[in-house]
C-alpha cells in the first residue's frame, strides 16, 4: 500500500527537508569507518598513543583516495586507536546519536574482528564494545541496531573460519556476516564454505560485490556465496542478464553514493547510475559505507545524491521503503515500519 496523499503533491523545494526527516534504515555502514577525527585523538590520548597527524584538520586533508585500497589503508591506520571495550562503545554510540538524528530507525552495522585481533584486540572486546552501545541505544535513543561480522577477504579461508570461531560465544549479538575489504583480486568464493557454516549457524549472508569488481564477482555471491543481499551492486548495471536476476529474485542493494564518488567508482555523482538501478527495478537503498571518510553520513547522501540526480519525493519514498524491506527485521516489524513510512508522507506539510 501507498500513502493515501499523493507523494507528487510535495514541491521540490520541500525535498530536503523531506529526505532529512523521513523515517529509514541503514543498511551499510563500518562501524570503524565512522571513527570521526576528534574521536580518533580523544582515544589515542586515553590510550597514550599517537596519531601520525598534527591535527584534526591535518588528518582530514588526508582523506583524498584514488580507488578502494587507498581508502582501506588510511582506515586500517585509524583503527589502531581502539584498544578497550570502552572504545569500541563510545565510536559506536557516536555513529548511534547521529543516525539517530538523520531518523534512521534501524541500522545494520558492520563490523570486522580481524583487523583489531590483528593487533592484539580481541574480538569479544569489539563485539561487548559494540552490542552495549546497540542495547543502550534502543534504551535512550530508540533505534534498533543489529551486528553484521565481516570477514576480511584479503585473508585466507581459514582465517575466515577463525574470525567465526572467536565470535560463537556472541552469536545471540549477531544477525549476520559479510565480506569487505580489497575486491580486486578476491572474488568471494574463496569463502563459499565459511559462509555455508554461517548459515547453519542461523546468521543471514551478505557480501560486498560489484564495488570496483566485475559483474563476475556479484554472480558468484549469489550462487557461491547465497547471499541475501549485495553490498555496493553497481557494477551490475553492466550485466543484463545478472540485473534480471537481481530483480526476480529481489536481491537487494545497499548503495553508496558519496563512498563510489570519493572512492571514484563515479568521476561525478550526477554520474551515479542509481536512477537506472531503480528504474531497472532492483531494490536500491542508499547507505553511508564510512561516513567519517566519505565526507557524510546517511541524510548527506541522500540530500546531495537527490539534487545531483534530481531524484523526486516518489524516489524519496521508494528508496526509504527499499531500506526497511531490504533488512532483517521480522515481517511483521516491516510492516509496522511501513505505515510509519507512509503516515509521515501523508503528514508531510
Ligand atoms: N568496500 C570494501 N571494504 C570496506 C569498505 C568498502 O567500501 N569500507 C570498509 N571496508
Ligand atoms: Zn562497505
């Protein structure tokens, strides 16, 4: 069901105000990749550690990357802040309070253990750190939040299979696992037998594909992988046949735009193939990837992706409907989540 009010009698000027306000999920965010500056230095000094910046302002000019492995090692160097429970709390109760302010009612947020068991951080510091923020949230800030374990696919199989290992005591913290880092070069079968194992465990399955790596990479998620779900997905516009199967088996999407602009999937993000992917069909979301690098979080990318693309209220309204129904939450919280959705567009004045 649709509002009852028509959504083409909002004028366009009223747009971004209606994308701030409406009601969304957050379908795609690293948590580390929400480590804002400020935070960094505030946690580097509790730790007695050093930034290798001068400043807030000097490490923020460093945010200038050419592709994702120029991203992926800046923010590899930011995690060696996070050394106790205490630091993974407070980053994710950061990124909590600000989602919260761009109305997102429920995120579901990634996060990765080997980069901290790397350095001597265990995982069940990340994962306390983190699900005491989510409870605390649903508490105080009334946002559900839920933790997706990405393996990191730069690494071997079987570490893959330790990283899961190290997280069964925290299961019941869980509702999935991904797969993030370096595409090129990894296509994701390599973890075809982990992600089987997370399955038998209950977890639902997602993978990042189709980010900078070819249609290939998406296909063989689906079929290697059986994820649920693709990361980023972009690069499946160059595949008839795979957005074909994309919509028929209503895989979902979580788009990025201001991450592909920054990470130059996209020289311009009046560029962005998002109008296509949605008028194709497929269940597009829009996301923040790792806001405090790509210079916004979730309402940012939705206020300048709708004025570079000149996407209308009836795009506004898709999109915040693909985010709830593209999640995990139960059928029935879907719903409910829907007629808020369509009681704020019918409210909207
Ligand atoms: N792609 C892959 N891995 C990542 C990303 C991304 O955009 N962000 C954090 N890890
Ligand atoms: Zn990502």
């Amino acid at each position: 069901m649709n509002p009852m009010k028509p959504i083409q009698s909002i004028s366009p000027e009223r747009l971004p105000e209606l994308l701030r306000r409406m009601p969304k999920a957050e379908l795609h965010m690293h948590i580390e990749g929400s480590l804002e500056p400020e935070l960094m230095f505030a946690l580097a000094a509790r730790n007695g550690l050093t930034v290798p910046y001068d400043d807030v302002e000097a490490l923020r000019r460093a945010y200038v990357f050419g592709n994702l492995q120029e991203f992926l090692d800046i923010y590899h160097a930011g995690t060696m802040v996070l050394r106790c429970e205490q630091d993974f709390y407070d980053m994710t109760w950061a990124y909590l309070q600000r989602a919260a302010a761009d109305h997102v009612l429920h995120t579901e947020i990634f996060f990765d253990t080997q980069t901290h068991t790397g350095h001597g951080v265990s995982a069940d510091v990340v994962i306390s750190g983190l699900h005491r923020a989510c409870v605390d949230a649903q508490a105080q800030l009334g946002i559900s939040a839920s933790l997706i374990l990405c393996f990191l696919r730069h690494l071997s199989e079987a570490e893959a299979f330790e990283a899961l290992e190290q997280a069964m005591p925290h299961l019941d913290k869980l509702v999935g696992v991904g797969l993030a880092s370096s595409e090129l070069g990894h296509p994701p079968e390599k973890f075809a037998r982990v992600f089987a194992k997370a399955r038998g465990l209950g977890l639902h399955l997602v993978a990042h594909a189709g980010e900078e790596g070819p249609p290939a990479y998406i296909w063989s998620a689906l079929d290697a992988l059986k994820v649920e779900r693709i990361d980023h997905g972009v690069q499946a516009m160059k595949d008839a046949a795979l957005v074909a199967r994309l919509v028929k088996d209503k895989i979902p999407l979580t788009v990025c735009p201001l991450s592909n602009l920054k990470l130059r999937v996209f020289p311009q993000l009046a560029q962005h193939n998002l109008v296509q992917m949605l008028d194709a069909g497929l269940v597009a979301t829009v996301n923040s990837d790792d806001p405090a690098y790509f210079g916004g979080y979730v309402n940012e990318n939705f206020t300048q992706t709708f004025a570079a693309l000149q996407l209308t209220a009836q795009h506004a309204y898709q999109l915040a409907l693909n985010s709830f129904e593209a999640s995990f939450l139960d059928a029935s919280v879907k719903l409910a989540y829907r007629h808020r959705l369509n009681e704020f567009f019918e409210t909207f004045v």
